[in-house]
C-alpha cells in the first residue's frame, strides 16, 4: 500500500472528533475536487512508503501502546489500495476503532464482512465538480455508527445537500461542513434553521483552528 504519511493527532471532524487517532494516509484519488485540501496526496510524484501489512500493523500497534483507539484511513481514496480490506480486518482484529475516510464514489458493498470499519463518506456537491462520479447506492448501506458528509461551498451546494437528504433519508449521522474560507459557517446555520434541519450536524474542521490551515501531519 502506498503510505503518504502516518501521524497521531485529534480527529478533526466526524463523530469522534477531538478524540486522538493514528492516521494513515495513502496516496491517489480517483477524483479532482475543485476545492481539495489534500491534493497534493494525489499528484502523480507524491513520495510513498510501499509498505505492506506488516509495516503498517506495527505502526497500529505503536500507537495503541500510546493510549490511541482510533485509527483513520484517509488519503487521497485509501479504499483505492488494493490491500484495504485485509488491512481493515486486521486493524479491527487488534481491537482499534477503524473508520475510512471515503469520498462516495467507491461502491462499499465489498468493504462491508464481519469486522467493519466505520464509514465517513462524502457526497460531492456541485461545487466539487465531482457529483456526477457519487455511487448513491452507498447511501442505503450507512449505519448509525457511519457519517454522510456534505462538503459545502455554497448557497447552491446546501440546496443540494437537502435534496439528497430528502430523496435518500440516510439512517446515518449527517453533517454540513464549510469549504474553509468559501462559505461561512453561519450561513450554514441559518440554512438549517430555514430547511428545519434539526438531525444535521454543522461541522468545523478543528485540526485548520488548531493549527495553519496548510499544515501536514496534523
């Protein structure tokens, strides 16, 4: 698998945000958001570890032996690794909370046995550039445990966030979540208040007020 970088920080967003977790990054994505803060993990001659799954449980291991539960696999797409689903049984076989950062467009149906990871996928918005790629058939398959994410950087973006909201009625928890510096968090709020989105989540990304906005490793 190629492995970006691996850090132990604070989930910045999600259901178990601000609670610490090892990261896992991996490299490439199969989409091009038009506001990617990530992308340089996806260029062509981003530096990569191949590491394999021994290398990576050992690193899982070291950070459960620092108190970490959590462990994020995120990139890029980490569902792209051909390895990821021998790595999510066997991370979830030490015991630590797996969740994938997904970005909705990979069917999850083949990530879906008996120890399962839980999920955090987006669904692209028209501002993304990217919504025609979204594998709704994702959605059904979302539990309580998992996270439908709407990156939004309009008044547009949040018009389309409730249709899909009112077409697919996700059993999942649910969250807005600004493009930093394109929109500002409280026209998300008034949106809510207007849509009477009382079981959506506002969601800030925490790790970009902790730390500079274009820090790595964070």
């Amino acid at each position: 698998m190629q492995l970006v970088e691996h850090f132990i920080s604070i989930n910045g967003e999600g259901q178990r945000a601000g609670e610490l977790a090892l990261f896992l990054r991996f490299a490439g994505c199969n989409l091009q958001c038009d506001w990617c803060d990530t992308a340089w993990a996806n260029a062509p001659d981003v530096p990569f570890v191949q590491a394999d799954l021994q290398m990576l449980l050992e690193i899982a291991r070291a950070a459960s032996g620092e108190g970490v539960r959590n462990v994020t696999l995120t990139g890029g797409e980490p569902l792209l690794q051909k390895e990821s689903p021998v790595l999510i049984r066997a991370l979830c076989s030490l015991g630590m909370r797996v969740e994938i950062e997904t970005n909705g467009s990979i069917p999850l149906t083949p990530f879906l046995g008996e120890a399962r990871a839980v999920f955090t996928m987006d669904y692209k918005l028209p501002s993304s550039g990217m919504e025609p790629r979204m594998c709704t058939e994702n959605i059904p398959l979302l539990r309580a445990q998992d996270t439908l994410k709407f990156v939004c950087a309009s008044g547009e973006d949040l018009a389309r966030a409730a249709w899909v909201l009112e077409a697919f009625r996700p059993a999942c928890a649910v969250y807005l979540s600004p493009v930093f510096g394109r929109i500002e968090p409280a026209a998300i709020v008034d949106f809510m208040k207007a849509r009477h989105l009382g079981n959506v989540r506002l969601q800030l990304q925490l790790h970009k007020f902790i730390w500079d906005p274009e820090k790595r490793g964070v």
